[in-house]
C-alpha cells in the first residue's frame, strides 16, 4: 500500500507562494487517512460478521433438522442381534478354595411397558403396585397415561413376579430375558466379593459389570469370553468365613460394639481365608454409598481393610523385635520402667503399676508402655522407621480388592523422639487389622515378608527375610507368655496353644481435639499353634464395653481376646489342625551316663 505523504512538496510550495498556512495541508491529509483506516476496518468487522452469522445458521440448521428427525421417529429399545451387539452379559463364576460358588449369574427377566399397546392402565398401575410394593400406583397410571412410549418398570424380577404380572393378561407390558448376578450366600463374605450391577441395558440384554470388590478388582477378568468357562478361585474358605462371621457377629453383639472385624491368613502363602467386617449387607441388594455422616458407619465400609487404627499395645512386639535384631536386648535384658516418663510436656504412663524394672519379657507380657518407650529410644527414629516400612507399615495393602487404596495407613507429619516413643506400643500411626496381620505372619513364619492375597497360591510365596529366625523365636516365645501369664489369658483354647498381644487404644475424635475418653479400639492379634504356626488371626472391636461385671470393661484383654479365642476353638479342627498338648521346655534336665 503506498501512502500519500502528509506534506507533499509540490503543494507546500504553492502554498507557500499564495501566503497560505502549509499546515493545513498536513491536517487535511492526516483526516483523510484516518477516515480510509475507519472504513478498511468496518469493511473487515462486517465480513467476520457474515462468515459468523453463516456457521451459526448452518449449526442451527442441522440441530433443529436433527430435532425434527428425532421427533417423528418412533422411539426403540436397542436390542442385541445374532451377528453380536455390544452388550456382553456373560460373567464367570467365583467360587472358594475349594470350589464352591460364591458369586454366580442367573438367568431372570426384565418388565417393561409399552403404554400405547395398554388396554386397562388404570388396572395394570393398581395391580403392579399390589406385586411390586415399591411402585406408586398414581405414577404408574400417570406414566401409562402420559405420551411415553417406553417405560422401564422393573430391571429384575422373580419367576413368581413373573408369572403374576403374565396373569393379568395386560399386552403393553411386556417381558426381557436377561441376566442377573447372584450372590446365593447372601452377605457372606460381601465386603469381599463387593457386588455387581447393570452396564449397558437393553430389552434382551443387560452388561453385568463389576462395582465394588473383587467383582470390580477382576471386572475384565470375570467378562472376557475367552474365560467365561473359567472360574475366579479365591483363597477364602465358605465354611471357614461363615464361622468366623457368625462368632464376630455374636462377640460384637456380647461387647456391644459398634462394629467388628476379622483376618485370617495362613502365615507363608499370605492367603486370606477369612475376612470379615460387621456390620455388613446383602451384595444381592447391595445398599447405596453414604451422602452424609462419617463413611466407616456405613455398612459398605470394610473395616479390616479401608478401617486404619491406632492398633495400641499389639505394636509393641515390633519395637521388642527389632531391638533384638540390632543387639540392643534381649529378652533377659532389664529395663527401667520408673514412671511417668516424661519426654517435654508430655507423660507416658502405664496401665498398672509394675513396679521400678521389667525385662523385655515382662514387657511384653505385662505390656508396659514405659518399658516399651525406653526401647524405641534405644532404636531410634530413623531406624524404627525403617523397620516399619519393611514389614509393610507405611502402604495400603497390595489385597485384590479396590478398597484397599483406601487403607493406607496415616503417619506422623514429624517423626520426633515422641513419636517414636508413642508409635512403639501403637499410638501415633494408624494401620488396618490386615497390615497388622501381616506383620505378625512375618514374626510367625520366622522373619520373612508375606504378602496378603485373596486368590489361591499354588505354594508359598514367601518374600524377603526381614528378620532373623532367631528374633523371631524369641519374639514367638513372649507372645505365647502374653496367653499363659499376661493380658490374654481368655485365648487359652485347650488343644490349641496360641499365642497373641492385646492392643487397647484410646479412639480419636472424628473432627481433631483429642481423644475420647470412654471409647475405644481394641485388638487381639494371634497366631496359633504357638509351637508350630500356620496361621493368623487379628480381631478388632470398635467401641466394646464389657458389662457382665460391676463396672465396665473396654480393654481388649476383656474384649477383642474371648472372640478370637471362640474364633480359634471353631476354625483350628475345620483347618485341618488336630488338637495336641504343647510340648514343655526341657529346662534343669541334665543327661548323665551309667
């Protein structure tokens, strides 16, 4: 674009020469060049404009074309053709250790309407209300009546529903064949299995998908055609779980307890064979999540999974253990239990008074907090962490399940010397019962990692050695002497010798602020038999109170420790586990020749 100059010479010379002012030339130029750059810009702005108001006729053209499509076609369900539509509603089966169903598909039908084919609406809303109690009649004949030409009435429904819908002989309503999941145990093992729902849905067919549990954890697994002939095997036991949950449920209901749980593992496959949470529900008719309130109220809440406590004096044989693996005592060692132990503000006391010095025995077998605290100084908090994160202590459980994300234990923003301290007989970081189980499974097989799993395991699958043999059998020792002489004696069970370490813990309050002073946490964790264990047993109780005596009792000794010994006395025969007399030390006895 070439520009006129905003003072030719030519005209400022002629300008000049007429005694005119040179300058308004310049003035007269430089409006002139405005008023071309004004129209030059409107000239654009109205294209922009047309081209815009073009795409938003075209756009709107298509959608109200699209529209008037939609609204003269008469609306169809979506149906599954023989050439193969997308809704795969086959499930494969999943079935215990040994082979027995757990969860299944059956074959059901669904109930829909076609209001337009109806001959009497008013009947068939007043009848259907009577087979379904669930349904409103005026809604239903306010649907029937309305301008829908589909109505989806009941996704599933019994053959009984069935045959008394077919009798009132109504031709709008009409009946899908699909399939369903069943759960023909009904809430055993629910907080497992978790539960199953509808995907994609038509009127021949429904997608079964997988929501909560292992029915989610294996979705893709349990809907692939390739292996719908080849059932999920899970490591639980039918018989085992059963047991394990009608005796929780009767402790729970005997210690008044808001909620209980159970883990029971086999020590060096890490096989789950039983886990339980209460309160639970019915995956056939599995309850919707919670909008309000705390989320371990609800009964879809696992406990021994999602549940993370401060587990209380059932940490203590980790503390113990490892100053043992270091060299720091043994369990002859004496330690100095003077109390209140003060560490700054803070004052850390014992349940009972034990008087000026323990061994590490005692320790554990009176369950001194102070004796405790002395030793997690002695480890130190670098190396105590250490340890801790070894044995699995600072992840969420690797167990097949989606919830177990949500178990990841919550740890000391500042790992201090106090923590350090508190942490070693359970306070200051919070775990699951199934953390804990698998931490004793580490004691009991003799020091190496186990890995909790709920499918069966072929054979072991022992992990890295954590500890030696030998602080491990030294560990296994007291823990027996915590049944025989300290806080457990009510998991003695005769044939069986079980050994074991009670946790009681003060329960923290939801919103911060402290602890509660009459609520609390309290844990049993065991393994059994002592002199050869093959398995673990954690229970937990939330809330107990004993109350059989003059005054009430919440300490797990009272509490959590009966349950799992009924737990033991049932379970130990049905493991295959034939009762003997323990065999006794051969102490004081010397061998002499003739």
């Amino acid at each position: 674009m070439i520009r006129t100059p905003l003072r030719p010479l030519a005209r400022i010379l002629d300008a000049r020469s007429k005694g005119e002012n040179p300058d308004a030339i310049e003035r007269e130029n430089i409006r002139l060049r405005h008023e071309e750059m004004r129209d030059r810009a409107r000239t654009r702005a109205e294209g922009r404009l047309l081209v815009m108001g073009v795409m938003f006729f075209c756009a709107f053209v298509v959608i109200g074309g699209r529209m008037g499509v939609l609204a003269s076609s008469e609306p169809t369900e979506p149906r599954s053709s023989i050439a193969g539509a997308g809704i795969i509603a086959e499930r494969a089966d999943i079935v215990d250790r040994k082979g027995r169903i757990l969860a299944t598909n059956f074959e059901t039908h669904s109930l829909y309407a076609q209001p337009q084919q109806m001959i009497e609406p008013r009947r068939a809303a007043e009848r259907l209300a009577e087979i379904f109690p669930d349904l409103a009649e005026e809604r239903l004949f306010k649907d029937f009546t309305g301008k829908r030409k589909f109505l989806w009435i009941k996704k599933k429904i019994s053959p009984e529903q069935m045959q008394a819908v077919h009798e009132l002989g109504e031709p709008g309503l009409m009946f899908g064949p699909r399939e369903m999941r069943l759960y023909p145990n009904g809430s055993l093992a629910a907080h497992v299995l978790g539960g199953a729902s509808f995907g994609r849905e038509g009127v021949h067919a429904a997608e079964v998908i997988g929501v909560a549990g292992v029915e989610k954890q294996f979705d893709k697994r349990l809907r692939d055609p390739a292996r719908g002939h080849e059932p999920l095997q899970l490591s639980l036991d039918l018989t085992i779980q059963s047991v394990t949950e009608r005796v929780l449920y009767g402790g729970m209901r005997l210690m008044n307890a808001k909620g209980a749980a159970a883990v029971l593992m086999d020590i060096r496959t890490g096989e789950v064979i039983a886990l339980a949470s209460l309160p639970d529900f019915d995956p056939n008719n599995r309850p919707r999540p919670p909008v309000e309130g705390s989320p371990s109220d609800s009964p879809l809440f696992n406990r021994a999974v999602q549940g993370v406590y401060e587990l209380g004096s059932t940490f203590k044989i980790f503390a113990v253990v490892q100053a043992m693996e270091l060299g720091l005592v043994n369990p002859s060692t004496i330690i100095d239990i003077k109390g209140p132990l003060r560490w700054g503000k803070h004052r850390i006391r014992d349940f009972h008074d034990f008087g000026k010095e323990l061994s590490v025995s005692g320790v554990i077998v009176k369950s001194s907090n102070i004796g405790t605290a002395r030793i997690a100084q002695m480890i130190g908090a670098e190396r105590q962490q250490e340890f801790l994160r070894s044995l699995g202590f600072f992840e969420p459980t690797p167990l097949e399940i989606v919830e177990a994300k949500g178990g990841k234990p919550l740890l000391p923003r500042k790992w201090s010397e106090i923590s350090t301290m508190t942490i070693s007989y359970g306070h200051g970081l919070s775990s699951s019962p199934l953390h804990l189980a698998a931490g004793y499974a580490t004691i009991a097989n003799g020091g190496t990692l186990v890995t909790p799993t709920l499918l069966k395991q072929p054979r072991g699958q022992l992990g890295p050695r954590v500890m030696s043999e030998r602080s491990a059998a030294a560990a296994r020792k007291m823990l027996r002497e915590v049944v025989t002489e300290g806080t457990a004696s009510f998991a003695e069970v005769k044939g069986y010798a079980v050994a074991g370490k009670t946790g009681t813990a003060d329960k923290p309050k939801e919103r911060g602020g402290g602890y509660y002073k009459d609520k609390v946490i309290a844990t049993f964790a065991s393994f059994f038999p002592a002199n050869d264990p093959q398995y673990v047993l954690v229970v937990t109780l939330d809330e107990p109170v004993e109350t059989s005596g003059k005054k009430p009792r919440r300490t797990a000794g009272w509490t959590a420790v009966p349950v799992a010994a009924e737990i033991i006395r049932r379970v130990a025969p049905l493991l295959g586990l034939r009762p003997e007399i323990e065999p006794s030390e051969l102490s004081g006895i010397t061998l002499t020749s003739n």
